[in-house]
C-alpha cells in the first residue's frame, strides 16, 4: 500500500490544476487518470476546445441578484466575486506558463443586443460590474469590421464584451507540462498514474481513504474529486449517503468551415434578441479557407437534465436527449444559416450534443465543495472558475495535512506505475483538433 497526501481522481481541468496548486505547495500528489473508454464523458474532451472565458454566463443573472440573501449565503460567493474570479483566472493563466498566453485571445466578444434590453438591464450590470468602458455602443464601422456578415443594420446595438476565448485542451496539456518540468521542478511531486479500466474502489478507513484501482493500493489523507460527470458516482462509491446536489446541462454545437469571405474578426459573437440566439466562435486551429466557426446554442438556452444523470451513463443521456438536440439544431441552423453566402453548407453540417455538469445554481463555482473534512467534490459548472476552487482545496488541505510528501521509495513504485502502462494515457495533443473526441464522432 502506498501512502499519499492527497488523490485527485480525474484529469480534466480541475484535476491538473488542483496538482498543479498542491505542487506549488509542496505538497506531493497521484492523480488518477481517466481512462481511454470514458474519453466520451470529459466535458474537456468532448467540446469544441475554443472556448468563451464565462463572463458572458453572469449576465443572465438579472441585477437584482446582487443583493438576494441567495447569494450572501455562507460559502456562496457573490455574483461580482464570481465575476472577479473570472477576470482573474486569465491573469493567473498568464502567470503560469508563458505558451498559455497564446492560446487565449487578447480580443474581446461582441455582443449583439436589442437597444432596449440594453438600456434596461444590461447596462446597469455593467455599471454594477464596474464594467463602464463597455457601456458605450461601438461606432456602426467598427462593429461592422468586427462582425463581417454577422453584422445586422436592425437598430440594435453591438458592444464588446469582457470576455474572449481559450482553448481548454491546450492550457490543460501546457499545464501538465509545466508540472512535469524537470528544469525548474515545482516543491511538491505530481504522479499522473494512467488507467485502464474505470473499476475503482474506495473505503474510508481510519479517516483516510483506501483506494484500490488497477491492482494498487493507496491510503490517501485526502480525497480530491474531479472527474466531472462521473463525479456522482465516486461519491457514492465512498459512501452511498453522500449527496451531490449538481445538476448536467446539455449543448448543442456545430463546427462548421468558415465558408467564404465570412471576414469575421471577432474571436466570437453572441446575438441575444427575441427568437434569435445563438453563438459563433472563430476556431483557433483554422487560417483563411480552412478556418472554423462554432456555433452553438447560448447558455440559458441549456437543456437542463434535472439530475436524471445521477442515474444515467453519459451515452444513455445523449440518446435520451436527441430529440431535444434535433429540435435545437433545427432553430440554430434556421437563424444561423442566413449569416452565410452557402448557407445550405449548414443544413448539411453534423450538429453535435455535448453535457457538462454544472452547480444547483447554474454557473454558480461554489457548491457541493467541501464533503467532509478531508473529501472534496469539485465541479466548477465553468472551467475558468476551477482556479478560484483550487487555491480554496488547496488552502483547506494545507490546513489540515499531517504528512506532506511520499516517502522515497513510494515514489519510484509510483514512478514504475506511471511508466508502465504510459501508451493507454489520454493523447491530446495541443496542436491537434483532429485528437479530440467530440471531433472524431462527428468528423470521421
Ligand atoms: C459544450 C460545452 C461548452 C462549454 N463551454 C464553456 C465555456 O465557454 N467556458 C467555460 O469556462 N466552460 C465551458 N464548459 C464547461 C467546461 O468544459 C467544464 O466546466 C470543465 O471542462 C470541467 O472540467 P473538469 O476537469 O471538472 O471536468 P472534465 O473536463 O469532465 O474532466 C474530467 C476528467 O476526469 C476523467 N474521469 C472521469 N471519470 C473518471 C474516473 N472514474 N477515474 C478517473 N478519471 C476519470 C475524465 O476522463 C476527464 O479527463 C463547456 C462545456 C461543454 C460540454
């Protein structure tokens, strides 16, 4: 039996980075790998990869949510914390590796919204926000630059936004390869142990946690679980009292060529009007003739699963949820395809229904964190809000630690494991879309 400070399941976004923290720490970790079969289940995995940073997802809440007791609740941040810890999960990206930088734009979004719901509401977000600098309508020219054929001349109007994109999967690999650097190594030892199958058994045992997977034991201090959707059901595998209160939502997205002289210069674009949503991102990976676009139906248009996942595998869902994803599909490319001079191409295009869980309040980064002591469930909703949920675990695991680091002989067993069965790791690689799963199901 080997012994650890602390055992993250899961490496997504929340998993690395929860190492990645630990190590600057000082503070030894394992991470357990997800497996090859569960690829399909990753929320990172299973996207589009360019993604929005999230601050957009805030504005749905209406102002008045600034104040309700909801939020001031202990333990809830509130919504301009939230905000705040958007802004500065880029900053601290930035820090982290000088690559990352070039996988998240510099622009901003632009917003398209109809004049009135911008006066009413959204401006005093901002304000709230203290977001003034975006409060000033662009100019007709400039935002007519920045939409290409996106632009509409119907009266409403285009602001930027505080928000941009990232790609996801290559902060997640540049993340792991600054924790593996051997040149400047980080205090603490993060060992990523692949899997090959998703058996894993876990019992408490004096305060601890016994966890047997692949043949190996470990006796962790600490629990860290950040296996997305499959989080649930390791909770339950802990303890079947434990409640997970998340929730999943559903996506629908479709990557599309950027068919001819589209001359969209924003990273992305959001129209919000009555009838007419959706949202278009430039795909990083394409240049000129092969560039990308991603469409996709725009948050609080989710299709919410009401916890039905708790019971479901992430397949069974999909297939439950078709009907749903024809349904939005058939709008998104009914107000969509007109942006394009071949807008047929789209009608054409393979659609695709991605889930993700999310908190019992949507997007909400702060909930069903801290399960015990020593067990944390981490679901952040957005992956720009799992930096602020990190430096929280690690703070709290910091606190309570009696042993910080593995024993010398653990870590080469540890080291042995990590070798031995390196070819079943996940391999997403930074500069190939074509790796991803999302594309492989819709593309091959
Ligand atoms: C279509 C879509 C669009 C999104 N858009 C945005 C956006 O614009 N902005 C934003 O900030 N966020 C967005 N998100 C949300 C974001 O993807 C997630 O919040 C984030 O990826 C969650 O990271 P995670 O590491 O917690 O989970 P995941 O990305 O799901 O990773 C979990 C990892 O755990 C592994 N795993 C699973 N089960 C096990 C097991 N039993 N043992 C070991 N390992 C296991 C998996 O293989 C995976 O690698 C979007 C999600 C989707 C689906």
């Amino acid at each position: 039996m080997i012994r650890i400070p602390c055992c993250i399941i899961g490496d997504g976004i929340t998993g690395v980075s929860m190492s990645f923290e630990l190590a600057k720490n000082n503070i030894d970790s394992i991470v357990l790998q997800g497996p090859k079969v569960i690829e399909k289940d990753s929320a990172f995995l299973n996207n589009m990869s360019t993604f929005q940073s999230g601050i957009l997802q805030s504005f749905k809440y209406k102002p008045g949510d600034f104040s309700t007791r909801e939020f001031l609740k202990d333990g809830t941040p509130k919504v301009a914390d939230y905000l705040f810890h958007l802004q500065s999960s880029r900053t601290k990206l930035n820090s982290i590796n000088d690559e990352i930088s070039d996988f998240i734009s510099s622009e901003e979004g632009v917003l398209n919204i109809p004049k009135k719901y911008f006066e009413n509401t959204l401006k005093e977000k901002l304000s709230i926000l203290n977001f003034d600098k975006y409060s000033k309508p662009l100019d007709e020219d400039i935002a007519k630059g920045l939409c290409g054929r996106f632009y509409r001349d119907d009266g409403s109007i285009y602001i930027n936004i505080p928000d941009t994109t990232f790609d996801l999967d290559a902060i997640v690999q540049l993340l792991k390869k600054e924790i593996l650097n051997t040149k400047d190594p980080k205090p603490g030892k993060t060992i990523f142990i692949p899997s090959q199958t998703t058996d894993i058994n876990i019992k408490k045992q004096e305060g601890q946690y016994l966890i047997r997977k692949d043949g190996q034991a470990y006796l962790a201090e600490t629990l860290v679980l950040a296996a997305g959707f499959n989080n649930d059901k390791i909770l339950k595998l802990v303890d079947e009292t434990y409640e997970d209160s998340s929730t999943s939502l559903g996506f629908v997205l479709s990557l599309t060529p950027n068919v001819k002289n589209l001359n969209f210069k924003a990273p992305f674009f959001t129209r919000v009007s009555a009838g007419e949503t959706f949202s278009t991102c430039k795909h990083i990976y394409g240049i000129n003739a092969h560039e990308y676009v991603l469409i996709s139906n725009i948050p609080n248009n989710d299709i919410d699963f009401n916890n039905s996942y708790k019971k479901n595998t992430y397949t069974e869902l999909k297939n439950i949820h078709d009907k749903d994803c024809s349904l939005k599909r058939d709008s998104i490319v009914s107000r969509i395809a007109p942006y394009f001079i071949d807008g047929d191409k789209i009608k054409n295009s393979s659609f695709s229904f991605c889930i993700h869980t999310s908190g019992n309040r949507k997007y909400e980064p702060n909930y069903n964190f801290q399960i015990e002591e020593n067990l944390f469930n981490i679901q952040p909703g957005l992956a720009t809000n799992c930096f602020h949920l990190v430096e929280k675990t690690c703070n709290k695991i910091k606190s309570r630690l009696t042993t910080k680091n593995i024993v010398k002989e653990d870590i080469s067993k540890l080291t042995e494991l990590a070798l031995s069965n390196h070819k079943d790791i996940k391999n997403t690689t930074v500069h190939s879309l074509k790796q991803r799963a999302w594309y492989k199901t819709y593309f091959q």
